[in-house]
C-alpha cells in the first residue's frame, strides 16, 4: 500500500478524455425506423476528464491534474477551454494533431432516462502514458481509466505479465501515490483480460455492480433503485474484490446506493439520495459523480461513511441534468440537499 505523505495534495488523473455529443430522443428506434432528437448538448466526458471536472465542481480544495490525449482540432479546443475554465491543470494533455479528438455519441431517451453509447476512440487510442513524471506532480491520488477505451494503454507488456495499466498503476505506487481505478461497461472476456492484471497495484476501486460481478463471478440482476437489493452479494462481491488484491478499499455502487469493503474485512453500506424520479433527467456521469465523491473524501482524509456520503449526493446532483457534469455543485451544497432528500435504507 502507498504512503500518502502530509505534504502531498492533489489527484492526478490519466486516461480517457473524450467529449459527449447529448443527443436527447423521444424513444430508441427499431431498425430502419427513425428517432426525433429533442434536444442537442455537448459536454466532458470519460473516466479520467469527468473525474477532474467533478471535483472542480465539488470544489474540491486541491490540484486537479489531467492526463490524457486530445486532437487539434474543435472538440480538442473545447475540452482545453473547459480546464481552463475550471481551473484544471491539462498541461499533462497530449496534442496528436493527426488525429480526431476521441468522442462519445450519447443518445438518452426523453422519458425515463435510458441511454445508448457510441464510442469514437480517436486519439485515446495513441495515448502515451509511459512519459508522466509523478515524482514532479507531487499529487497524493493516482486516479486510472479505463481498460478498454485505450488501445495503446491495453496493450500487454513485453514481460507479457501485465498491460500499459497495470504498469502505470505500479510507477504511480512507486512514487507513493494512492491508486485508485474506474471502469467501463466493455464485454466480461475484455474485463478478465484487462483488469486483474491491475488489482494488485490498487489502493481503491470504484466500479458498479455490472463490472464487480464481471470481475468476481457474482452475478445479480441490477437492482433498480427502489426495487430490492441483494445487499448481502453485494457485500460479498466487495469483499473478493479485496481479496484480489484491492490493497484498501472496494467500493460498489448502483442505483440503490453503494458497497464498501476494507482490508481488514469490514463493509460499509450508504443507501443513495431519494430524488424524485420526475427530476431524474440523465444517468450519463453519474458513476464518475460518485466516484469524485469518494476520492474527494480519500484526498481528505474523511471517514469512509462520510466519503461514500458525499459520493451519493454528488451523483444525485448529477442525476438532475442532461449534460454529464454540469449538475455537481460545491461539495456542501450536495450534502445539504442530499440530507433534504433523505436516503434508501440500507438493509
């Protein structure tokens, strides 16, 4: 396990950059049928870019540092203007000017909120992660994703023992930063490759049910907020998680709420905010909400009650508009609202 020393501060965070071209439709067509789209927006995307903009959006009290790649073009321009209008620090930004900016085509269907994705790889595909210098960043949190939306970073080592991940996780260790890691929906084969490789360089993980039973052999049906949750598999798939190799904490979340397990075998429940479903407008972001949420906790040394706290009211903040990040609010303001709300129980 890393050793977060008092004089470090700030989270680095590597991997995928893209921007999310919102489509809202009136109902996803049949084949050969069309959609009507009602609404067009254009906002920050993947694992490594929504984790810096949600913390600059919880107002988090620390660097936020961005590593990724983007083209020279438009959509690379926007995300440029984006950390600069946050205050990100994206100088650890790769500029391949043949290539397109990497985009996601998100279409969220007007009533009820389900969407469908489209993923351009574009530049993620040729970023390089072997150059970052962590030593000078002299951040306290790794954040990495995710295995598979990077063609270069999958790429298995010349040992053959891991990937362009699992390498990047072990120098961010090295030079003594907490590791943490998010995941993407890709098929269950593709996660078996990628992701074990990873588990023994993590301090945390924060992935949601879908990917913790990929990884653990759990399988459950995704339980719907309100409907009844197997809390106990869930329990048990965080534990294997440690198990694995998760050297801190596993934390699982899904509509219901979330799972925390720790090294020494203790699970950690937070049932999420009670938002009216007639303010639900879109679910893009929210895991990445979440997930700024505990590592905005991590940073600050929070309970691990109060970390999965703010990570609850930060994805329901985002629950509440269409575009990926622009619902989070100050990290206060979240909680009090969330507390307003209330909470699912937990049991």
């Amino acid at each position: 396990m890393a050793t977060m020393t008092a004089e470090r501060s700030g989270i680095v965070c590597v991997g995928c950059v893209v921007v999310d071209l919102g489509k809202v439709i009136d109902a996803y067509p049949e084949p050969n049928r069309m959609a009507l789209i009602d609404e067009l927006s254009l906002s920050t995307g993947g694992p490594a870019l929504n984790m810096v903009v949600g913390l600059a959006q919880l107002e988090a009290p620390f660097p936020r540092l961005l590593f990724g790649a983007i083209g020279q073009d438009p959509h690379g321009d926007y995300i440029r203007a984006e950390c600069e209008r946050r205050g990100i620090d994206a100088s650890g930004l790769q500029i391949l000017p043949e290539r397109a900016t990497s985009f996601t085509d998100v279409m969220l269907e007007r009533d009820g909120g389900r969407r469908t994705m489209f993923y351009y790889a574009g530049t993620n595909d040729h970023f390089d992660a072997t150059t970052i210098e962590f030593e000078d960043a002299g951040a306290k949190i790794l954040h990495a994703g995710a295995p598979g939306t990077l063609a270069l970073m999958d790429t298995p080592t010349a040992a053959g023992a891991g990937n362009g991940w699992s390498a990047l996780l072990e120098r961010g260790r090295e030079a003594g930063l907490h590791t943490n890691m998010e995941l993407v929906d890709i098929p269950v084969e593709r996660t078996m490759e990628l992701v074990p490789p990873c588990l023994p360089h993590l301090d945390s993980l924060i992935i949601n049910e879908l990917e913790a039973g990929a990884l653990t052999g759990l399988s459950r049906p995704t339980p719907s907020a309100d409907g009844p949750v197997d809390w106990a598999t869930l329990d048990e798939m965080a534990r294997r998680l440690v198990g694995q190799g998760v050297s801190t904490m596993a934390v699982i979340h899904f509509p219901a709420g979330c799972v925390a397990a720790t090294a020494d075998g203790t699970v950690y429940r937070q049932g999420s905010v009670r938002v009216p479903a007639a303010e639900v407008r879109s679910a893009v972001g929210a895991g990445d909400a979440f997930a700024a949420g505990v590592l905005y906790g991590v940073h600050e040394d929070w309970s691990i009650e109060a970390s999965l706290r703010l990570a609850v009211a930060s994805a329901a903040a985002c629950l509440r508009v269409a575009h990926t990040s622009e619902g989070i609010k100050p990290a206060e303001v979240c909680l009090a609202e969330a507390d307003e709300l209330g909470y699912r129980q937990t049991s």
